[in-house]
C-alpha cells in the first residue's frame, strides 16, 4: 500500500507517464491519507527526501519503520528534460529498493528476526 501523511489530491501526471512508459498498470491508483488505510500495515518506509528542508511525518503505530529518503521529483525544476530525468531518477531508486526488499528471506520477517529485519531495511535505503 502506498499512502502519506499529507496526500497532494491528486497522482502527479509525470508518476502516470513514467510508470505507463514502463509498462506498469496504473489503473485504480489515487492519492490517499494514511489515515484512511483499510489496515494497520507492519512495516512503513517513509520516503521524504532530505535535502528538500522536508520533514518525515511520525507514523504513530506499533510498526516497524525504515527510511529510504528520495528527494520528490514533483518539487524538481527546470527544463523539461530536467524535471522527467528527476521522476526517472526517483524510480529507478525505488525500485532498485522495492527489488532488494522483494529479495528478502521470508524468515526474516518472523518476530524472533525484527532486529535483523531491521537492519536489512536501513541498509536497502541506502541504495542508489
């Protein structure tokens, strides 16, 4: 599920363009408040960037919580070029991640294995 604290009403037009150029359905997406998730998830990755001053919103659940900062390509200025290469670059990131993290063990996600989970989520967000 995807969701945030601040939904922008809307899925930016660049998002749908990129993900249709690669061949991603898109069909049924929608900008949402997780406030509004039909469940409590058990793992939230927040993905604000950083050097943007942003600030990430505390999920207040009982989760576990990872941190893969990309900076926000709807923020990005300059030509056009500039701005479709920043929306590029923010997918290629996430989905080297969203790869790493389809790649982890399945035992890892057993309580006795939260530390370690732990860990490997920190180390995907520092893919690049």
């Amino acid at each position: 599920m995807s969701a945030g604290s601040q939904p922008a009403g809307y899925v930016h037009p660049k998002s749908i363009a990129l993900l249709i150029s690669k061949g991603i359905a898109t069909e049924g997406y929608y900008s949402k408040s997780w406030d509004n998730l039909p469940v409590t998830p058990d793992i939230v990755i927040t993905v604000c960037g950083n050097a943007a001053g942003e600030t990430c919103p505390a999920y207040l659940g009982k989760v576990i919580r990872a941190h893969w900062g990309v900076e926000d390509p709807a923020k990005a200025t300059g030509t056009d070029a500039e701005i479709d290469a920043a929306f590029e670059l923010a997918y290629l990131i996430l989905r080297k991640r969203i790869e790493a993290f389809i790649k982890l063990p399945a035992s890892l996600f057993e309580a006795k294995n939260e530390a370690q989970l732990q860990a490997q989520l920190n180390a995907i967000g520092e893919i690049n």
